[in-house]
C-alpha cells in the first residue's frame, strides 16, 4: 500500500532541514515537494517525519527505490526492487529530474542579454553578419560593425539605426579594417573602447569571411593560404585582440561582478564533415573549431581567477561560442556559387539554404539558452553529432543521442559522398578549370 504525503516549505524548515549546515539544503529544496511512502502501520507520517532525524529522511528519499517501489507496486508485489526494476527506474528518474532541471534551471534564464551592452560585430556590413548586427540592435544592444568596405558599413549603420529598440539611448557605429592584420585587429578593440567611454565591448562576434570554393589542385596554392588568412586569421586575430583586452588582470575593486563578456566564432558544419570542392576553406574553419574548442578550456583558468582568486583578476568572467551553420543565402554564397564546382552543388544537395535574419535568430536564441556549439538546422546537428569530439557538449544526454544516432546516419553518408564523387569521374571524367564538366 502506497501512501503520499506532500511536504511543504514550511515543513521542511519545521524539519529543521533549513538549520542543517553544509550541502543538505541545497540538495532537500528542489525536492520540496515530494511524496514519500510508509508501511501501513504507520498512520501518523507527518509526526513520524517531524521526529525523524534530518539524515534518515534524505536515506529514505531515494528517487529510483520509490520509483521502483510504484512500478512494484502496481504488480502488486511490493518491495520488489529487482535489478531491472531499479535500472529502468533510475533511468526514468534521471530523464525526469534532467527535464525539470532543463525547464526550471539555468536553461531558462537569459544567458545572452544584450540589452545596453555593446558589442562588436565583424563581417557586419553583409550576410549573416549585418543580420546578427540587426537583430541585436531591436534587442537593445550598442552595435559596432566592421569590415573593409565603407559604403557597405553605414549602409548597415543606418539600417541598425532604424531597428533599435531604444533609439534615444543605442549608439551604433562602423570602423573600416582589414582583419586578415593585426595591427588593425587591436586598432579597432581599442577604437571601440575609445568610442565607448573607455570601457571595453562586452561582446566580440566574428562573422567576418567568406569561401572560394573549387578543387585542391585547381585552385592556386595562394589562394588556399587567402582563405586561410579570410577565414581563420581575422577570427584568430581579432579573438586575441580581445582576449588581449579582456583578461589583463585589475584589482577586485575594478572587477565587474555581474556582467560576463561573449566571444563568439562563427564556423561551417564543414568543420564537422568536409565536402569534395571545400578543401581552400574547410581547413581554415576546422582550425577555427579547434581554437574555440582550446579557448573554451584555457578561459577556466582566468574564470577561476575572477571568481574565486582574491588577487588581481580579468574584469569579468568570459564564455566562448561558436556558431556552425549550413548555407547562408547571402551575398556571399551567391560569389561562391561562381566557382563552386557542379559535383560540389551536387553533394550538397541536401541543404536548403537559409536567410541570414533566420540564422541570427536561431543562433541568438542559441546563445540564450547558454550554448557552446551552436547548429542553426536538423542537417546541421546530425554533422555536428558524428563529430563531437572533445568539445564540451550543451547537454549531455541530448548531444550523446545526438552523437549515437549521427554516427549510425554518418556510417551511410560518407560512403555515399565517396561513391557520388566516384560515379562523378566515371561519367563525366575531369572537369575543366572552372568546375564544369569537360566534354
Ligand atoms: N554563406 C554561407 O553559405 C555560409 C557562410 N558561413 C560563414 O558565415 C560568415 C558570414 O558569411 P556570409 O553571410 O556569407 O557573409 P558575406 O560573404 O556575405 O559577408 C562577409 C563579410 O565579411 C567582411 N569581410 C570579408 N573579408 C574581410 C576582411 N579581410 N576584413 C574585414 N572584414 C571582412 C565583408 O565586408 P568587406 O568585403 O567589405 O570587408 C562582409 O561584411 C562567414 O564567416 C562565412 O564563412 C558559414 C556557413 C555558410
Ligand atoms: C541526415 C543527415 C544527412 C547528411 C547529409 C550530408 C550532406 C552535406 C551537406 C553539406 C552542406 C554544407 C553547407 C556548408 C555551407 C558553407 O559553409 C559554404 N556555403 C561556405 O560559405
């Protein structure tokens, strides 16, 4: 016989659980109101429980034995706490708690609240990189955008102008730089903190880049080191110019001690898994998921310091994103199109390009959920599952179904790609420089 009783607050502290020091309170409060179970004998709970020391309490409140004991019970052979009962149990158990604790714990707090907070935003003149600007300047954000060509950055200028949330109190602004050199990368962080009344951005977005797609041997050697130095140098030189910025250590009475500061990379799903025709600028980016990826560890370092040193610290603590997505129809993508060779369309068949203001959205909502790798499509998070690697994972129950099931897709896909490449050749043998096929 199974009997419920719900504790409330006010209980617990009758309990005295709120006067036991240590780890105990933290553990009892999300478990406030719960049901416990008694033997049928005893009839008077609440006063048993009241009497019951603290410890005991905590040693009979065992999710997976009172699942089990319910599941037990329901076959009407009470106490039997199989094995397998209390398996199933406590995995049940687990995916309850991990649900709530996703629906009530840090998830839904916002973890990217740009509201009068400035931010830089590289790439900001086109593409992904002026809709991130836009949609971040109608959540309330002070915008910087740089790029090379000016025309384009107070086009942008002007566009944020229209769509921000507080136009009395916004200040938006552009700087003309070339990022592939880093003289330039620490002219603008240090412009921007001019600009901003001497205090530093709180937010870096590197959306600055684009791909010359063709295949290793037809593209010239320099080119491949452009597209190293347009995709990965502006994200490197521009993260060190910051993280330059944001970790030079002051004393406690200069540490920020609400606001944490974003560095965000953006990335390719052919970081994940690459693509015939790709090879000037996969590397490049799978370089960029490789610094973020070592930056995300090494910043724990000065996290620890800000939080927990008592001496000089950085000024705030600092998260790491990177944001991975699939074709982004943007000005951009059209260029690439040009020397893009047909197998390449071809392989990339599947992907549906998406409008840049559809990418910033998934992805700013992203950054609000506190993620780390963020995917902006379901084609996306598979390529992103069969490769996660190292990296630290947004969740860990839903990134390892993610990882289980993509690596069974993936087990498919890249023979599939190679075949499709070697039924390419064997129709249509070597194509001519341009990418099209040779008659
Ligand atoms: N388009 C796509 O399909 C995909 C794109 N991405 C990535 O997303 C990001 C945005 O792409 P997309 O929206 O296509 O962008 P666009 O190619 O449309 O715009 C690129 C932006 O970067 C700026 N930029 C380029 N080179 C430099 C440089 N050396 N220094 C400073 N600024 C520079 C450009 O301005 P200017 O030329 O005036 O300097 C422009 O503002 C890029 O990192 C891209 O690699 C990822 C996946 C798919
Ligand atoms: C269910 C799982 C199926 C998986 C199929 C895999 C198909 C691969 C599609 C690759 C698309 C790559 C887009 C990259 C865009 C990009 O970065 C460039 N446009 C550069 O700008």
């Amino acid at each position: 016989m199974l009997r419920s009783y719900t504790l409330e607050r006010q209980k617990w502290s009758d309990l005295g659980y709120f006067r036991v020091t240590g780890l105990l309170p933290q553990v009892c409060l999300p478990f406030r109101c719960c049901a416990f179970h008694f033997e049928d004998n005893q009839q008077d709970a609440p006063a048993i429980l009241s009497k019951m020391d603290p410890r005991e309490l905590i040693a009979r409140f065992h999710p997976p034995q009172l699942l089990s004991s319910f599941f037990s019970s329901l076959y009407s052979s009470y106490n039997n706490t199989s094995t397998p009962v209390l398996g199933a149990s406590t995995l049940i158990c687990t995916i309850i708690v991990y649900t709530i604790a996703k629906m009530f714990g840090p998830g839904s707090r916002n973890e990217f609240n740009v509201e009068g907070q400035t931010v830089v935003i590289t790439g900001g003149s086109e593409g992904m990189g002026r809709a991130v600007a836009l949609e971040l300047s109608a959540k309330g954000a002070n915008v910087v955008v740089v790029a090379r060509t000016v025309s384009k950055l107070v086009t942008a200028v002007n566009e944020m102008k229209t769509k921000a949330a507080n136009k009395f109190k916004q200040k938006f602004h552009y700087i003309s730089a070339d990022l592939t050199d880093p003289a330039e990368c620490e002219r603008v962080i240090a412009e921007v903190t001019t600009w901003n009344s001497g205090a530093a951005p709180d937010v870096v977005w590197c959306c600055a880049g684009f791909s010359r797609p063709g295949f290793f041997v037809d593209v010239p050697i320099q080119e491949h080191r452009q597209q190293m130095d347009t995709v990965y140098w502006t994200a490197a030189n521009t993260a060190h110019a910051t993280l330059r910025n944001w970790l030079e250590p002051v004393l406690p009475s200069a540490q920020m001690k609400t606001t944490r500061r974003h560095l965000i990379f953006t990335c390719s799903t052919l970081a994940f898994v690459p693509i015939t025709g790709y090879s000037p600028y996969s590397p490049a980016k799978a370089a960029i998921r490789s610094l973020s990826d070592t930056l995300s560890q090494e910043i724990e370092m000065y996290n620890g310091a800000y939080r927990r040193h008592r001496g000089a610290a950085p000024a705030a603590d600092v998260r790491i994103h990177t944001v991975f997505p699939m074709g982004i129809l943007s000005p951009g993508f059209d260029n690439e199109e040009k020397t893009k060779p047909e197998l390449t369309k071809k392989l990339e068949e599947a992907d549906k390009p998406q409008a840049p203001a559809d990418v910033a959205k998934i992805a700013i909502s992203a950054l609000e959920r506190g993620e780390y790798l963020i995917t902006t499509n379901f084609i996306g998070s598979m390529m992103k599952g069969t490769s996660l690697g190292g990296s630290p994972k947004n969740s860990i129950i839903g990134d390892t179904l993610l990882s289980c099931l993509s690596h069974l897709v993936f087990l498919q896909v890249i023979p599939d790609l190679r075949n499709k490449a070697f039924t390419w050749g064997k129709r249509n043998g070597l194509p001519s420089a341009n990418g099209t096929p040779a008659s």
